[in-house]
C-alpha cells in the first residue's frame, strides 16, 4: 500500500500566467489527496490570485526581490 502525502506544497515563483496554470494542479492534488494540507509558495504581488481558493490551506508569500534580511 502507498503512503499518502500528508502534506504538499506547491511552488509558482514566476508570472501571472504561470500561477493561473498551477490553480488546476492544485485542483487536481485536492481530489487525489483530500485529507493532505495543500500550501502554496508565490510571490507576494500575485498572493491575491489564489485568495479564497478553497483547494489551498496555506498561501505563502515572499517579496520578489528580498533583502539580505528577509
């Protein structure tokens, strides 16, 4: 038997469009791992994109361009 994943985060560090073509991935990752708590990793000017989406538990944003720091 296989192991499900307890948890998965998904990386879109790049442009908009990238981030509107991950939301079927993370679509996809909820109906074959309900019970796993799904984050995703974005940069903080495209957070927004994903707000609300009820298939994602964590939004995790970091500035585009961090200072030493950050």
């Amino acid at each position: 038997m296989v192991a499900l994943p307890s948890r998965v985060l998904v990386i879109s560090l790049r442009r908009i469009g990238d981030l509107l073509l991950t939301t079927p991935l993370i679509r996809s990752l909820r109906r074959a791992w309900p019970d796993s708590e799904i984050d995703v990793l974005v940069f903080a000017n495209t957070a927004g994109i994903l707000a609300g989406n009820p298939d994602i538990n964590r939004i995790i944003s970091m500035p585009q361009r961090p200072t030493m720091a950050e």
